[in-house]
C-alpha cells in the first residue's frame, strides 16, 4: 500500500494540492470523546479513540450493536462534534475549522454510503447523482456527463431516468454509490454499505469498492456486521463499548 500519490487531488479543479502534514495518515483521532448528554442520562459513546488511517488504505469497523461505530464515523467524518481529544483530516484538526469550511472540506473530499439510501424520490437517478456536483457549484452539463459516468460504473446507467421507487433495493444502494462517488472523494465513508443487499448483490458492490480503492487510492472506512464484507478490506477494527477492542490487519486474525 502507498501512501504518497494523495498529495495531488484533483486535476482541473478549484482543489488546492495538500499539504501533507500528518506523515501519511489521512485521519487520525486522537483521544477522541463522545457523550450524548439526553437530559436524564449521559451516554458515554467515544471513550476516549485512539486511531490512525493511512491513505488508500480500507478499513473494516466491527463491533456489537451499540458500541459506537455509528458515532465513530459521524466524529472522524466531522458530522458531529466531539467532546474531548481531536480528530484530524490530512493533519489538520477539525476542531479548528469553521463551520463553512468543514463543510466545504466535506462536500470536496467526502463521499458517504449510509444503509437508509438518502435518495430524493422527487429525483430520478441521474438528478440523484449529479446533486452534490450542483451543491458544489458544478455547471449542470459537467455534472450531467459526470453523474451518467457514476452511474455507469456501478452499471446502472440504463436506470438513469428512474426515479428510486421504481427501483429494486439493490439498484437504488448502487445509485447511493455512484451520488457518493461522483466527486471522487479522497474518503469514503460507509455505515452498513451493504447492510440491505442479498449477498450477491453485496459482493458486487464490494466489488466495485475494491476497484475504486486499488485504482484510484481512495480511502473506505466501512461499518459493517458482515464478516465477509469486513474481509475485503486491509484492516479491521473491532470496537466495544466505546473503545478500539483490537485493530489487526486483515489476515492476522485468529
Ligand atoms: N443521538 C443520540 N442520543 C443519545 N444517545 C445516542 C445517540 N446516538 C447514539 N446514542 C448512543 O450511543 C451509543 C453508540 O451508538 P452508535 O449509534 O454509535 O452505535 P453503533 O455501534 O453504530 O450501533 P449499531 O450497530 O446498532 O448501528 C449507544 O449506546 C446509543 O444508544
Ligand atoms: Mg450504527
């Protein structure tokens, strides 16, 4: 595995090369702590996370239900904060962002595969797709030519023009990939990506994420219960209870 090539993004767009300053981790938590406070309890979700994912690299998140990876994806993603300790992307913290620029960090750099599809059901699959690109300020042919690009690699082009109701379970998670994978996102995030999918339909789309991972160098940090899902990656980390129970590349465990 590399982890050198990152630091040209995008050819051709507004992204400024980054600087790497965060010798080849892409995301580091540092002591990371979550707590949701309900009023009449405190859940301690994040107990303090200690962890480190290089570039290109895919990890595999595992653990009982409960014990946080949910929490996890949404603290490292920036989609909520933390309540002790840091998260950094490409070595800089996000604690220290503005609101506006994590969000543009995250609509730049940040593609996400949740288990509820997201999809807008007034919009067919193409519209789906090509959203964030309009979002990010893509003009509407570009993001046009793009989204049929998308939807053409989880081959679903020929259900461009559907809108999500008119497609099986397997169709409308594949148009979630293409939506999160049309801005070729350094970091793809991934909650259950399968969770679902029959298991056939499970292996293609892990399929396809192997591909974009070797070809492309993206880094997927993927939830999942599924052990066989879990295994495509390079590593796997089982949480409980709040903590990092063991990280072990794949392959070394028991
Ligand atoms: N918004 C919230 N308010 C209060 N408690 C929460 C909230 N979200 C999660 N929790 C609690 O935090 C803990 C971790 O939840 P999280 O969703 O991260 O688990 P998970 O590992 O993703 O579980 P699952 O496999 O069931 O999706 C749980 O005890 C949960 O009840
Ligand atoms: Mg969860």
């Amino acid at each position: 595995m590399t982890g050198k090539r990152g630091t040209a993004v995008r050819e051709g767009s507004e992204t400024r090369p980054v600087e790497d300053r965060s010798n080849g981790s892409i995301i580091e938590a540092r002591g990371a702590q979550k707590v949701y406070d309900t009023g009449e309890i405190k859940v301690h979700a994040l107990k303090g996370v200690d962890l480190s994912i290089r570039r290109g690299e895919m990890v595999s998140v595992m653990g009982p239900s409960g014990c946080g990876k949910t929490t996890l994806l949404n603290c490292l993603s920036g989609l909520d904060g933390l309540d002790g300790g840091e998260v950094l992307i490409e070595g800089e913290p996000l604690s220290k962002m503005s609101d506006r620029k994590r969000t543009r960090f995250r609509a730049e750099k940040m593609g996400f595969i949740f288990q509820s599809y997201n999809l807008i059901p007034v919009l067919s699959g193409v519209e789906n797709v090509e959203l964030p690109l309009l979002v990010a300020g893509v003009k509407p042919r570009e993001a046009r030519r793009r989204a049929h690009e998308a939807l053409a690699l989880v081959g679903l082009d020929d259900q461009a023009g559907k809108r999500p109701a008119e497609m099986s379970g397997g169709q409308q998670q594949r148009v979630t990939v293409a939506r999160s994978l049309v801005n070729e996102p350094a970091i793809v995030w991934g909650d259950e990506p399968t969770g679902a999918l029959d298991s056939e339909t499970s292996s293609e789309i892990m399929d396809l994420l192997v591909e974009l991972n070797e070809e492309r160098e993206q880094t997927f940090v993927l939830v999942t219960h599924d052990a066989s899902v879990a295994h495509r990656g390079h590593r796997i980390i089982r949480m409980r209870d709040g903590l990092i129970e063991s990280d072990r590349a794949n392959g070394e465990e028991s």
